[in-house]
C-alpha cells in the first residue's frame, strides 16, 4: 500500500494511498486517532464508543525525510513508511513503542453486510434456560443491507512485552502475549477493545461488531468482523494510569458511586418475598454482622410475566413499606431487571404496541433513543418511584444461544452459534454494544428523573465507554471450584487495565453443584454449604471479594449468608466476620479511592504493572495485585484443609508464594514486619489469613467497625502511615449520594508523610458540603514491627497520636527512635 499523496490540514493528516484514503488526528498530546478507507470519504456516523472525536486544539507537526513522514507531538511520533504506509510507533524521544510490519499493517477487506428480513413464514420459539428465558426465531431470510469491511490491524510486539485488556473472560489469563481470544458477549464474557502494553502504550478500537485478538502461528493482529472503516486510537502514557487517563477522556469519566456500594451485599438465587428479605436483614444486624446492600434476584414479577419490571403484589405486598424498613435500618435494594420480555405481560405488550421490540418479539431495542425512554418509563413507575435504590441489569448480552447441552462446544463453534444468533436480531455492526445503550438508556433516565440517588447498576456485560453511565460488570454464572476462582483474578486485572473501573464476580460462584445434563453447570460441591471443602472455597473468595471494587455474595444451590458456614466460634463463620468487618474499617479508604477514580481517573483494582511497569518479574503475575495505592492483594487459590465431600488434606502447607515488587519496602498488614521488596516470599495463609502487603509509604484512613455506610457520620479515624519512604493520600467526602458533587460540593484532605523528618502533615480542607463533618479526632498510627494478634489491629509496638481535625492544616513530628520500624 503505497503513499501517494498527503496534506497537512489544521486538525489533522490527510494520506493519500494506493488502495485508499487514511487520516491521523491527534486529538490530545497523547492520542492520536487513525482511520482508513477504501471509499472515496470516510464515514460520518457517530461514536457510540468515543464522545470527543478530535475537538480539542492539539499542537502537532509534520516533518518529511526520503522515505516517510513523522507526525510528532510534545509526547509521541509516529511515522509512516512512503512506500508501505507502515507505522512505526516512538515516544517524543525516538524510542520505540511498537510497529507494523515492514510491509504494512492495515488489511481491508470488502464484504457485503446482510440484514434479517422477518416475514411471515417465521416462528418464534420461547424457552427457559439455566440464566433465563431465550426467544428465537426460526424461518428468517437475509438479504443484503450495504457494503462494508473486515478490517485486521497487524503489530510486530516486541521482546519482553505484555499486553492486558480486552475485557473480562473466563480463561484465566493474565499476559494475552501468545494467546487468542474471540471478542463477542457472552455469559463469562465482557468485551472492552482497548489493549495495554508495559512499553506505555494502549491501542483502543472504535469498533462494536465481533472481533478477534491474535498473536500466534497466525500473526499478532487485531480483526474486526463489520465496520465501515478501520479506525482506532493510539495512546501513549508510559504509565498505565496515564493511559486511563486518555481512554475516560474519549470515551467518558466514572461518576460517583454512592457510598453505600462500597459496604457488604447480600444476594443468592432468590430471594422470594418482602418478609424474607426484611429477615435477612434483620439477622444481621442482630448478630453486628455489616450489611448494606441486599439484591432482589429474577422472578420478582407477577407470574410467568417474564421481565416484568414490578414487583408481584402478593409476595411484596407493600412495596414502599419494605423500602421505608430496609433505608431506616441503613440498608438498601438492588432488583435485577431483564432486557428480554416474555408471556404477554404489560410491559412486553407496550413495547410491541410501539414496534420496539427485537425480531424475536422479546428482547426490546436499546439502540433506539424512544425505546430506551420507554424502558424507563416502565422501571421507573414499577419500581424506581417505590424506592428502590439499584438496578442488576442481568442479561445484557440476550442473544446467548449455546448454554445447553452435556457437552461444551469447542470456541470455535460457541463463535459462530452465538455471533450468529446476534446477527439475527442486530446489525452485525454493533453487536458488541447492547449493554453500552441499555446502560446508557437507565443512567439518562434515572438522573432525568430523581437526581438524589446516584444510579448503580450491575450489569454482566460491558462495553468500552460504559464506565459513564454509573455500571458496575460481574464475571457471570461461574461455577465452584478452585481454577475459577483462579481465573477471576486476572480476569478482573485485564478488565480494569482497558478503563473501565468496576469489576466484581459472584462470591462463592453461581453453580456451586453439579448438574451432568447442563455443562456449564460444572460446580464440585453437591452438597453446598454443608460441605467442608465448600466452606473452604467460599471463605476464600470471600476474602478475594473484599477487597474488590463492589463486594458481593450470589449464586444458586446453596444459601450465601454468613451463618450458614457455622456459628460464631467456628473458624468459617469467624473468618468471614473478620474480613466483613475489616471491609466497613476500610471505608475512609475506599471512598477516597472511589472519589479518585471520579475526579482523577484514577483505577482502584491494579494489575501489578500499574504501579510496577519497569519491574519484569511481575508481567505475568495474574493471582497478586494491589488494591488502591497501598494494599498488595494475594488470595489464596488452592485448597489446604479439605477436597470436596469434606475429605481432610494431609500434608499441605498453610502457606502461599508471594512476589514483593522491586523498588518498595513492605508491611505485613497482619504482623507489622517490614520486609524487602524485589524478592519471593512464602506467606503464612491459614484459612483466617489473606496474605496482605502494605507498601511503604502508605497513608491508609480507617474507622472503627459500623454496621452500615449509615452509621460512618464523624466517626473517628486511625490514620495508619506505614514508613520507610514518603507518601501521599487524599482523603475525599462529600454527601455519600446524589450528584451535588458535580458542583463542586466535596472535600477534600491531603495527607502528607515525609520519611526522614519523621513527619505527618494534615493539610487544610479543600471544599465544603451540605452535612459536612467538621471536627473529626484521628488517631495517627505509625507501623512498625510487632508480634501481632492475626487481625491487623494497632501493636503495641506501634506508636500513635491524636489530634482533632477542624479543618486547618496540622503538623505532627515524631521522635526517630518513636518512628523506626
């Protein structure tokens, strides 16, 4: 593909080629957009991923030698071989990011795109499966809709480099160097087509049809299935916060989640009435176990009335009373509500009223603004203006058509059953993009209608841009055993790695047993909680689960509260009390974080080269990452007392292996001990201990035990400052709900540690807020080492002040010999 001819315009270059027309934008320092066509124009359709196309004012420049042309910016260059049109990717310093093969990179290949013509020689087949009811149509023909391409952008990666992203699937892998994956939505599958390097830089694609990422004897590749030109953006950090930064400032920022959403949920295959749900939370809060949330699984609907989005009369009587019980006992409800409508009911009646339902006469269309109005108006008068507080959008990729059978087809077959059967009901073009506009359509109409509530929604797919709209993603219908929670852990590290910031799986599983009939129904442990080796797994994803971004228990077979795994005094019911409780200490600090990813882009669930990119030992770490800027995270992921069916282990150490990254001290959470970063270590792990590291130089805020978010008010906080460098935490506050912060009503608290004059500094707060605490007594912890009590608490051996806050800068000095670790 040979350059033929070129133009530097205002705003960007214009290429000229053999074969098409290409043009670069830089639409910031750091981003430059690529698009290219074989048509005489390029495409004038809007984003559905990206809302800043271009339109900032970027300075940039164009040089030209013999052989190329360099579009340099502050920060990158890239340049464009004359002869093959070949892109070779530099930072502002020559060095070399990544590049197309010599020959060129970028293949498109013409296609003819097909659409479904329903008639009436179809018939639409309805049927419940094991997440939900599915309809199909049946005798639909296609016909040819348009032209358009395959599109397949090529990359020569370099030696010693790692890319994440790419969403949340079920594999279990870490490092995507080497491997394959099929980008399409599926239960266990969420897409999000951005891609990040450890050589700093990311690729994100504008593209919503079915992809496949490749680098292996195939080549190293990026195809999409239906676009109308390649286009993409190519981003540079280094750093992958930086890189964050860039994808949210094109596709969208992260509003506040309410603080609520950081305390405990409860969910399981179901809840069935008003009066169960009131004693869930009453036994809670009987036994002073934390609780916030608890969700109203599928089915709460009149009847067969599939999708429904009101609550049965019968079993919730009063729905206004339960709201007014559960908010004034501090705790709230989340009711999943489904794309997919069946049986006639009112609301799947209103839809085919207005023509807004999907071929299958089912699934309504997300896609259209007028239909998306109407879903709300339908959520909103059955149960929004009763006072429910959250949404569980389940089901948002609806068009999953292989969740049947003994035998799991092969990934090649799953492609082509369930792409196909999107293809049915949706332009292939945007397949990928259900979630993003159902999403978009609950945000846009709950803050239309009540902005006082901050909209939570949780939903089991994603899409690049849907961190905007107030989602949460979970990993799906997983099934119990240990490699799947092995596989979680790097599923949500590459899921966050693309930008979007709030992951979270099924805490103990959804299939907990075995149903040979149904392979996905794949659990090892029939006989649930009453199973030792159950217990076991649960207590360790619950652990895992506390320290993630929404920390959540659901599934079917098997009840999840925490008084079915024993009583207090058992190691089970203990455990999972102490790391309940550990997660209402962490508030202070989890709410920074949250107040972080809203304000500074910031990303809160880290794979390990976030914050340790130079450090190659950690690349293909997928079971540790760090939580926030301080915490280390190391779950336990093999069993070390029991097998299924209770059978005892013999012979098992209660120990996991641990990396420490290079270039930072580390605390034992548990004991204080300071150890050296850049080796491995084996970390005690019996069942009650979380291998927990706290990099040196944290500032951690912590509050006493309450029993929901509620309760945290002034509160007093212990600052934990772990030494041996200096460090930085900004505390944030605001109202904890509604959007008053979006005009500037919060606070902020910056905290400073400076190492060698043993030192602690408060600043002034920044900001004010209806309700704001003004006066609050911290109690300044400084770590050190000590014998430990197995639960984190101050040692004696640590050495601690008071102070009371009002809002004016402090400065604290420490002795050196009260300060050394």
């Amino acid at each position: 593909m040979k350059l033929t001819g070129w133009e530097k315009k205002a705003d960007l270059l214009y290429l000229e080629t053999e074969t098409g027309i290409a043009k670069l934008v830089p639409v910031s320092e750091r981003a430059v957009r690529v698009v290219y066509t074989q048509d005489r124009s390029f495409s004038v359709k809007e984003s559905l991923i990206v809302l800043n196309q271009g339109k900032k004012s970027v300075r940039w420049e164009l040089r030209e030698e013999s052989d190329r042309l360099i579009l340099r910016t502050s920060a990158l260059k890239i340049s464009i071989n004359k002869n093959t049109c070949a892109f070779t990717y530099e930072d502002k310093d020559g060095c070399l990011l990544t590049k197309e093969p010599d020959r060129g990179g970028k293949t498109l290949v013409p296609i003819e795109v097909e659409k479904t013509v329903y008639d009436d020689q179809v018939t639409i087949t309805t049927g419940q499966g094991a997440d939900g009811v599915r309809a199909r149509v049946e005798g639909s023909r296609k016909t040819v809709d348009r032209s358009a391409y395959h599109t397949k952008l090529e990359f020569e990666w370099q030696e010693g480099e790692a890319l994440y992203g790419l969403g949340s699937h079920e594999e279990g892998v870490m490092d995507l160097r080497g491997t394959h994956q099929y980008l399409y939505q599926q239960n266990m599958k969420a897409v999000v087509p951005m891609l990040v390097s450890t050589r700093g830089y990311a690729v994100l694609w504008d593209s919503c049809s079915y992809m496949a990422f490749r680098d292996d004897m195939h080549g190293s590749y990026l195809w999409t299935d239906v676009d109308d030109e390649m286009d993409y953006y190519f981003l540079y950090g280094p750093e992958f916060d930086e890189l964050v930064y860039e994808y949210r400032e094109l596709t969208g920022s992260v509003p506040m989640l309410p603080k609520w959403a950081l305390g405990y949920a409860q969910s399981k295959e179901r809840y069935k009435s008003q009066e169960e749900i009131l004693d869930i939370l009453r036994e809670y809060r009987e036994r002073k176990l934390p609780l916030d949330l608890l969700i109203l699984d599928w089915q709460s609907w009149t009847g067969n009335w599939w999708g429904q989005k009101s609550l049965d009369p019968e079993r919730f009587p009063d729905p206004e009373g339960m709201m007014r019980n559960l908010h004034e006992d501090g705790a709230r409800l989340m009711v999943s509500i489904w794309p997919i409508m069946n049986n006639n009911g009112p609301d799947q009646e209103e839809m085919r009223e207005q023509g807004f339902l999907l071929g299958n006469q089912a699934n309504y269309d997300p896609f259209r603004p007028e239909a998306r109005l109407l879903y709300w108006k339908q959520a909103n008068e059955g149960l929004f203006k009763h006072g429910i507080d959250a949404w569980w959008c389940d089901c948002t990729e609806p068009f999953e058509a292989d969740w049947k059978g003994a035998i799991k087809p092969e990934p090649e077959e799953r492609v082509s059953i369930n792409v196909n059967e999107f293809k049915n009901y949706l332009d292939p073009e945007v397949i990928n993009a259900y979630s993003l506009l159902h999403s978009r359509g609950i945000y846009e109409g709950q803050r239309e209608t009540d902005d006082t509530k901050r909209v939570v929604n949780l939903t089991r797919s994603a899409y690049a841009g849907q961190q905007r709209y107030g989602a949460i993603t979970w990993s799906g219908d997983t099934a119990a055993t240990w490699t799947t929670l092995r596989n979680q852990i790097p599923a949500g590290l590459n899921f966050c790695a693309t930008g979007v910031p709030y992951w979270t799986m099924d805490i103990g599983a959804f299939f907990v047993g075995k149903k040979p009939e149904m392979w996905f129904w794949n659990g090892d442990y029939d006989k649930g909680y009453e199973d030792d080796g159950y217990k076991e797994l649960y207590v360790r994803w619950f652990q895992l689960g506390a320290f993630l971004p929404m920390f959540r228990s659901h599934g079917t077979d098997t009840p999840r509260e925490v008084w079915r795994f024993g009583e207090p005094g058992s190691v089970f019911y203990d455990t999972l009390a102490k790391f309940l409780k550990l997660r209402y200490r962490l508030l202070p600090y989890l709410y920074a974080l949250t107040g972080a990813v809203t304000q500074d882009h910031y990303t809160m669930l880290r794979a390990l080269a976030f914050d340790f990119r130079e450090d190659p030992a950690v690349r293909d770490i997928g079971d540790q990452y760090m939580f926030g800027p301080a915490f280390l995270v190391n779950p336990v992921t093999k069993p070390m007392y029991y097998e299924s069916g209770s059978r005892k282990l013999e012979g098992v150490p209660s120990t996991r292996r641990v990396y420490l990254p290079s270039g930072s001290g580390w605390y034992d959470f548990w004991t204080g001990a300071r150890l050296e970063g850049g080796m491995v270590i084996e970390a005690e792990a019996p069942l009650d201990i979380l291998p927990l590291f706290v990099r040196a130089g944290s500032i951690v805020p912590m509050s006493p035990v309450v029993q929901s978010t509620d309760e945290l008010g002034s509160q007093p906080y212990e600052i934990r400052i772990y030494p041996g460098r200096d460090g930085k935490f900004k505390l944030y506050e605001d109202e904890g709900d509604n959007y008053n912060y979006e005009k500037g009503e919060f606070a902020s608290i910056e905290m400073e540690w400076l190492d060698e004059e043993r030192t602690f500094k408060i600043g002034s707060r920044q900001g004010d807020f209806p309700g704001m605490v003004r006066k609050r007594l911290m109690n300044l912890v400084i770590v050190g080492a000590g014998g430990g009590q197995g639960n984190g608490e101050a040692e004696s051996t640590m050495f601690d002040r008071t102070v009371t806050y009002t809002g004016e800068s402090v400065v604290i000095s420490f002795d050196s010999h009260e300060a050394a670790s």
